[in-house]
C-alpha cells in the first residue's frame, strides 16, 4: 500500500505497538457503492512483459 509512513503509524499507535515498529500495514473496510464511480467496472491491468523489464 502506497503511502504510509512508519513514523507517524508508529506516534499515532505507541501504547498499542508497545515498543514494536510497524512494517506493513493492511487496509481493510466495505466499499461504499454509492459513491465509488469505479465500483463495478472491469479491472485493467498491463501486461507482464509491459511491467516487468528483464535487463
């Protein structure tokens, strides 16, 4: 996930990390239909080969 930052997760959870450092994080939640133009629509992906580049 993009756009964490280890520090401020680890300010905002101190008691609960308990001297731990937090090295992944996971989002989890419901998707809000309603609201969410992307919702529903066909997943695009790139291919592998433009992705990935063997040098």
């Amino acid at each position: 996930m993009e756009g964490v930052d280890p520090e401020l997760l680890g300010e905002l959870f101190r008691d609960e990390l308990d001297g731990h450092v937090c090295e992944v994080a996971l989002a989890i939640g419901y998707p809000d239909t309603e609201k969410d133009w992307n919702y529903g629509l066909p997943k695009a992906r790139l291919a592998k080969e433009d992705v990935i580049a063997i040098v």
